[in-house]
C-alpha cells in the first residue's frame, strides 16, 4: 500500500466506522448498534474477527459492502488526512538512512497466509520482499506474519520465506523467546 491511494482492508473499517453517522448496522443476520463509540468497538471488533475468516477476495468485496452500508465514502477513508495513510517511498528511505529504523516485510495485501494456495502465498510474500529491498536499498532479511497467530501460517509460508532468504519472522504468539524459539 506504499504510495498508493489505498490502506489496509482493516484500517479502512476502523476509519469508516469511526465515521459513520448510522445507528445501526445489519450485516450477516446480524445487527449491530453504533449509537456510541463503545458499541461501534465492539461491532468493529466481531467484524473484524469474522472477515479474518474469509478468502482475502472475499473480504475485500465484504468490507467495500460494509462501508457502503455505514454510508461512508471510500474515497474520503485514504485522503492524505487519513490517521491509515501508508507512508510514502520518500518517508521509508528517510527512516532507513537514519539508521534508526530497519524495514522488513508483511505481504502485499494483508491477507492470511494459511488461507492462500501455496502460489498466492509466494506472491504475497515475494512482492513484499522486493518492494522492500527496493525502499532500502538491501536485502529484506525480516517478514512479520499478517495477523500473527498460529493458525495463520503454515510449512508453505515457512518454506517460501526460507526460499527468498528470510532470517526471522514475528508472530503475536504470547510468550517469551528464548534460544530454542524458532527463528521463523
């Protein structure tokens, strides 16, 4: 999403809910009340962890139906004011000349690794890796996995980073690390 016009499916939710003047959102045979910020995190959040469920094409298609239902305009979600704006190309080579900060990759579109074939995966994690590599100038030796929990990798995803040279993953898995903690 680096120079582009367009954010992440779930930043795109949590700005159009944030926004969104409707009291009530029907969605799935559900109903969801959104007459507090409260309530609104609290649908969000049910959303959210029944979309992660879905085939990414899916999801895309369900979140832009969602958004239309709070009444949001899409547009408005990524406009340069937006609190979801990626950075920029500009920003990251910024960062990373700093000496500050190290970039690694995340996939290309967010999806959940475990829920693509062994070739979207590949796609996913390869484009990620060589947009990086451009940004920064090296190699990306980093990946951290979309969502993060165990469930949302597999030995594919283990085998295509270990192919495009990858050193380290980070998941989300509660817990410390130690020196038998796998690296990936």
């Amino acid at each position: 999403f680096v120079d582009t016009d367009t954010t992440i499916w779930t930043g795109i939710l949590q700005e159009a809910f944030s926004i969104t003047t409707k009291p009530l959102l029907s969605w799935q045979g559900g109903r969801f009340d959104l007459s507090t910020v409260s309530n609104k995190l609290v649908a969000l959040s049910t959303i959210k962890n029944q979309l992660k469920n879905e085939p990414y094409a899916s999801l895309v298609e369900s979140v832009e139906k969602i958004v239309c239902e709070l009444g949001v305009n899409q547009a408005r979600l990524v406009d340069n004011n937006s609190s979801y704006k990626m950075l920029d190309s500009k920003s990251v080579s910024e960062m990373v000349n700093s000496g500050l900060i190290d970039f690694g990759a995340h996939t290309h579109t967010h999806p959940i690794l475990s829920k693509l074939t062994e070739r979207e995966q590949e796609a996913e994690i390869s484009k990620s890796i060589e947009i990086i590599s451009t940004f920064i100038g090296q190699s990306c030796d980093f990946f951290a996995y979309p969502n993060g929990g165990k469930m949302d990798y597999d030995a594919t995803t283990l085998s295509i980073l270990e192919k495009y040279g990858i050193k380290a993953a980070l998941t989300t898995i509660a817990g410390t690390s130690d020196q038998v903690t796998p690296l990936m």
